[in-house]
C-alpha cells in the first residue's frame, strides 16, 4: 500500500511565496520599462537618421540639378 502524505500551504509558506513572487513581478516591470526606454532610444535615433537622409537627398538633388 502506498501512503499518501497531504501538503498542507501555512501562513509562512503562502507569505514566502507571495514575497517571491511581488519580487519576480518587480524585476518584470523594470525589465519592460528598461526596454521601453531602450526602444525610446532607438526611435528616435531612427528619426534623426531619416531627417538627416533626407537633407543629404535634397544637397544630392540640387548637386545634379545645377550640373544640368
């Protein structure tokens, strides 16, 4: 015969548990705003890229349109 032993949650144990988990859910909430900082960054990197292509285009055309 098999014996069965019951797990029974305690207070001390949920209060363990619950601490771990308040700490993972903390270290999740960084970690996307760390990343939603990060993406901030990169946008607008991005952006200045574009606005600065766009400047060199336009020196580029009127480069061949005053060779004409």
């Amino acid at each position: 015969m098999i014996k069965k032993t019951e797990k029974y949650v305690t207070e001390k144990t949920f209060n363990s548990f619950e601490d771990r988990f308040e700490s993972s859910a903390r270290a999740t909430a960084k970690s996307f705003s760390d990343q939603a900082e990060v993406l901030a960054i990169i946008l607008k990197e991005i952006r200045i890229n574009n606005e600065e292509n766009k400047y060199f285009r336009q020196s580029i055309s009127s480069l061949n349109l005053n060779a004409k």
